[in-house]
C-alpha cells in the first residue's frame, strides 16, 4: 500500500476510533494477530488483534467519554508510520481502580505503527501517562500504593 494509505489508516485509527469508540473499526484496520504495547503502568495487557485494541480504546472512552484526539503530524515510509497526537477528555468514568475525577486534561503522545497490506499489525503508544496523572490528581496516590 501507499504511504497515503497507510497515513489514512494511521489518522483513522487515532482520531475515528478514539473520538467516537466505535470499536467495530477495529475489525477493519486491524490484524487478527495484531500486537499492541501501551509502553505505560495504565494500559493493561490485553493480548493480540482486534480485541485487545477494542479493550483499550473502550477502557479509555470509559474513563474519558468526550475524549478527542487529534493528529498533529503523520509521517510514513514503508510500512511503518510515526503519528503524534494530543487528546484531552475529562475523566467521568473510572480509570483502572481510581474513581473518576471529574477533571480535564490534556495528553500528548506518539503512535508508531507497522501496517501490511491495509491492516495495523504492531503498534507501539508512546505518551505522557505520568502528566495525565498529574493532571488528575492521581500521580501520589499510585506511587504510594506500588
């Protein structure tokens, strides 16, 4: 496929699929033996495929429902894609085992994915998890619970 097309399934990933939660894209865009590493303490291992990404992206949207992302750049060669991306939300539902703050905030991060013949088949999240916390208020009470 061409960088354009891969690009398109990047920026539809960060921004289709976490803005609306409509996890069904996930049978769309994603490898049944896609792997995906969260490279943070919040997102769980959820294993391979479309399942383990519609884990996450639920997980986050239940923490976040009026979670927006968007792509700030996209840059690609080959099969691989670097996306950087800011989303804000405001935490309404629960976020692992801490309740919802009721605060907003503001995360920023990368995605690097690897996309063969139309579908995502690895993809590394690299973002500000410990500022998120930060923001929410959360970061003593985890560091004093580990």
């Amino acid at each position: 496929m061409s960088t354009g097309a891969n690009k398109a399934i990047a920026r539809r990933f960060r921004e289709e699929l976490f803005n609306t939660g409509k996890t069904e894209i996930c049978d769309q865009i994603c490898d049944n033996q896609a792997v995906i590493r969260g490279h943070d303490p919040l997102t769980p291992d959820y294993g391979a495929g479309p399942q383990a990404f519609k884990q996450v992206v639920s997980m986050y949207r239940t923490a976040f429902p009026d979670a927006n992302c968007t792509v700030d750049e996209t840059v690609a060669e080959g099969d691989k894609v670097v996306t950087r991306w800011t989303a804000r939300g405001t935490n309404l539902g629960p976020l692992g085992n801490s309740a919802p703050t009721g605060r907003k905030v503001l995360v920023t991060g990368v995605d690097i994915l690897k996309i063969v013949k139309g579908k995502i088949v690895e993809c590394d999240m690299v973002w500000d998890a410990a500022g998120m916390l930060q923001q929410l208020d959360l970061a003593r009470s985890l560091s004093a619970s580990a």
